[in-house]
C-alpha cells in the first residue's frame, strides 16, 4: 500500500560497512549516509510535517550515530538502531517544544518586551505549512500508530525490528501496524470522498 521496502534487503554490506566505519576507513560512514538519508528523512518529514524540521533531525541522527557507534552491538541492525535513534531525537524535540508552550512569559516586568521584542514574537514553530492530503490523513492518527505505520511503511522494517525500535512485544507491534494503516487508509479516503478500494494511498 505504501511503498514498502524490506529493510533487511534494502541496504546489503550494511554489516561490512558498519565494521569499517568502526576502524576508521575513511569514507565509510559517509556510505551509510547516502545510503540511509533519503528514507530516514522521509520518515521524520512524515512524523512532523515540516522538511526544515525533519532535515535538522536527519543531520543530528547521523551526528549522534557516528559519536555512538561503538554501542552498536549488532553491526546487521544497523538500520533500526538508527531509527531508533531518530526517534529518541524528535522525542525530545516535542519536550522542548511542549516546554515553550507552558512556561509563561506573565511574569516579566512591564515594558521588558521592548528590550526583548524577540520573547513576544509568535511562536510560528507548530505551524507546518503546504500539508499535502497524505500529511493531513498522518495528523488524524494518533502518535502511536503514525510511528508504527511511517517506521513499517517507509523504513521498511518488520513487526520484529517495529517492535525493537518501539520497545514492545511483536505482537502489538503487528497489531499496531495493522491498525495503523486500516487508519490511515480511512482518513486517505474520506480526504477524496472515496470507498476503500478505490485509492491505493501511499506516502
């Protein structure tokens, strides 16, 4: 339904690579990046609806992977501990995000805005514009099941490697999975006034 790739084929001498990275072989790293950009930045695209935001998190993903590439234990996971880690990033963007929007500018002294028109500026961060029909069905789904489906769909990992990457069993990430896009594939129609089988929707 939604071009999904194998993961586990997507990528082969992701395992040799890995292990050159790990001794240094210049160049090594970098083949890891062209090979894993362009879908993990399609991944966070779909996860916020804002590319600009997406690419920041697709350069600190890499970053924080190759500076923590001596955790990996398993040199064939590479992939879903790269999610992995891209989600933990955005996770943590969402927290300072939420942060902003609670703490409360009240109690500055009358007239300080003058000095720091910057605080009283509107915070245009959530707003995501030119969302396509795709991203407004992604937004009607709840944060759970957009992950799941955008990791399945997109990354191209199995319920196994889901289930790794989100800390659950197989089961519910199956489960998940296949809610998830039964979701998605309603919200993608009714965006068209369509029954079910009448769009084959994809990300």
């Amino acid at each position: 339904m939604l071009d999904a790739v194998d993961a586990s084929a997507a990528w082969p001498g992701d395992q040799q690579i890995v292990a050159a990275s790990r001794v240094g072989t210049v160049g090594a790293f970098a083949t890891l990046v062209d090979r894993h950009h362009a879908p993990l930045l399609r991944y966070l695209t779909r996860q916020t609806g804002d590319a600009e935001l997406a690419a920041d998190l697709a350069q600190e993903t890499f970053l924080a992977a190759f500076r923590s590439l001596g955790q990996l234990t398993d040199d064939g996971s590479f992939a879903a501990w790269l999610y992995g880690i891209a989600r933990n990033r955005l996770r943590m963007e969402w927290r300072r995000r939420r942060l902003r929007r609670v703490v409360s500018l009240d109690w500055l002294p009358s007239g300080v805005e003058a000095v720091i028109p910057a605080l009283r500026r509107p915070d245009v961060s959530r707003s995501c514009a030119d969302r396509d029909v795709i991203q407004r069905a992604l937004d009607t789904l709840s944060p759970p099941l957009r992950e799941a489906l955008l990791l399945h769909d997109l990354g191209g990992f199995g319920g196994e490697e889901v289930a790794r990457i989100l800390g659950i069993s197989p089961a519910a990430a199956r489960k998940r999975i296949v809610r998830a896009e039964a979701a998605f594939r309603r919200a993608h129609d009714a965006e068209h006034g369509m029954d079910g089988d009448e769009h084959d929707a994809g990300i």
